[in-house]
C-alpha cells in the first residue's frame, strides 16, 4: 500500500519546438522567419489562433507506477494515445498492492485494508482451485496497483491535462497529469505556456 504516484518521462521529440516550427510555418511558407528564437514567438501564435495541429508533430512518452486499475481506466479513455499496461492475466496478483482514496476516513482505514487482504485471499483460492490468472483476476479490486506507458502526441497531452487537471477530475489522475504537464513545461514550454493548474503535486 503507497499512494505515492510516479511519474517518470521515458522519450520526447528531440528538439520538439523546432520541429514544431518547420511543419507549422510549412502551412504558410514562411520559412524565411525562422531565426535562433523565433520558434517560441511562433507557436505561442498558433495556439491563440487556435492552430493546433503543428504540435502533433512532436510526441512525449511516460511511464506511470504506482496508479490504481480505476485510474488507469480513466486515462485509457484518452484514444488518441499509445498505451502498454501491466496485465493481470500475465502477472500474478497473489500479493496485489492497492491504493486507498483520499477520501477515506482515518478512522475507516483498517477496515479497507482488511478487505482488500480478504480479496487476496479470494484470489489465491480461485487460483489453488485451478483458475488460470485471466479468470481469477475477476475477483480484483480498481484499488489493484497498476503500471502503464503512455505515448501521445503534443497536442493531445494538452488536452489531456486540460481535462485530468481540473478540480472535477479524481484525485490521482490530477496528480499524474499535473506531474506530466509540469515535465513538458521544462522540455517544451511555449506548446504548454497556456495551461495552469492550481494542484500542489508537494502538497499531494
């Protein structure tokens, strides 16, 4: 049990604001403007026009640990990326790891702690009563830790943190999300520079 979230940059476009830059001002053979800084001036132009997609040019790839089944079911939902998850009919969960909800009570902790060792424990009967892994795993809770490797392009991941970093979205995918746009920022900052979140990832 750890609700601690990580979140680590596997590849990035090399040079992706360049890249960026070449292909959007292909739409307007503007070539001649290209200088040592005129990618940022330009695609910060872009994104106020509303002419996204230069920034699918560039791509960024994650890996996410730590994250429970529930919350890697709301980033899948997400179609328009590359995904490769830990799987439950190929691993076996005999000792499962979990995540609690933020949301649980102090008081109401053990009593969640004792039922996921109760799930366990389902699990390893199904599993000494000849069910393969593919179909014991019926049993498993969306608390199951998980881990995935995600790829999108730029401007999906923009609409992706948009949508996961908004204080409608759950807890943990906010706090993954919040964590990759804070990367991307570094690597990429004028295809981000538009996007805030008000969620403090020391805080978490």
């Amino acid at each position: 049990m750890n609700n601690q979230i990580k979140v680590t940059l596997l590849a990035v476009t090399p040079d992706a604001q360049k890249l960026i830059e070449e292909a959007g001002r292909t739409c307007y053979l503007s070539f001649d403007k290209i200088g040592a800084n005129s990618a940022s001036d330009f695609i910060q132009r872009l994104i106020k026009m509303g002419h996204d997609s230069p920034l699918e040019h560039a791509c960024a790839t994650f890996r996410i640990e730590n994250c429970s089944r529930a919350m890697t079911h709301q980033l899948v939902r997400h179609r328009l990326m590359s995904v490769s998850q830990q799987s439950q009919r190929y691993v076996d969960e005999e000792n499962f790891h979990f995540v609690i909800p933020e949301t649980l009570p102090k008081e109401h902790i053990t009593e969640f702690q004792n039922d996921m060792e109760t799930i366990r424990q389902m699990y390893k009967k199904w599993r000494n009563k000849g069910l393969k892994r593919e179909d014991a795993r019926f049993v498993l809770p969306n608390a199951c830790t998980s881990e995935i490797v995600v790829t999108a392009n730029f401007r999906e991941w923009r609409h992706i943190i948009k949508i996961r970093t908004s204080q409608k979205a759950q807890w943990e995918i906010r706090i993954a999300c919040t964590e990759i746009l804070r990367i991307l920022k570094k690597l990429a900052p004028d295809c981000f520079c538009d996007i805030e979140t008000g969620l403090n990832i020391a805080a978490e």
